[in-house]
C-alpha cells in the first residue's frame, strides 16, 4: 500500500481468507472475496445483533439449547466477517 496515497475505505473489498464452520478439520463456509468491507460490516452487525439476542435468551431460558446454538453459529459468521476485514485492511 502507498502511503502517500491511501486506497479509500469505500474501495477496500474483502479479500476471501476468513474461514467458519469446520466438518473433519476443514472448512465449510468462506466469506466471499470482493465485497465492499463497509457492506460486510454492516452484515456482521447485523449477525452479532442477533447473536446477543439470542445468547439473552439462551441465558434466561432453561430450554436454551437452540438459542444458545443459533448464538453460536452467528458470533462464528459475524467473527469470521470482521476478521477478513481486518485482512483487507492490513493488506
């Protein structure tokens, strides 16, 4: 990167590194490369968001495995979102 002359942040795109969800030691899901890093954060909010709510349900529910799996699986996706943007970034 030229430090004299900046990529904007509306130009950084996602760069595809980031893996979630394993099955026998390898990967099931992969962010997608190319994707403006503005619009993959707003997604990852959007998973965490979620993923809070249901870890609050998950917390005051004795039948709380659903929410408790569905929190987990979202704060996966949502952290494999904002770690590929920490890539992009530092690229």
């Amino acid at each position: 990167m030229n430090n004299a002359n900046p990529p904007q942040l509306s130009d950084l795109k996602t760069i595809g590194l980031s893996t979630f969800l394993y099955c026998s030691e390898r990967p099931l899901f992969q962010v997608s490369p190319g994707l403006p890093i503005g619009d993959a954060l707003a997604q990852a909010s959007d998973l965490l968001s979620l993923a809070k709510a249901f870890a609050e349900d998950a917390a005051y529910s004795k039948d709380s495995d659903r929410h408790a799996w569905a929190a987990h699986y979202l704060t996966a996706m949502g952290k494999a979102v904002v770690d590929d943007v920490v890539q992009a970034l530092a690229a």
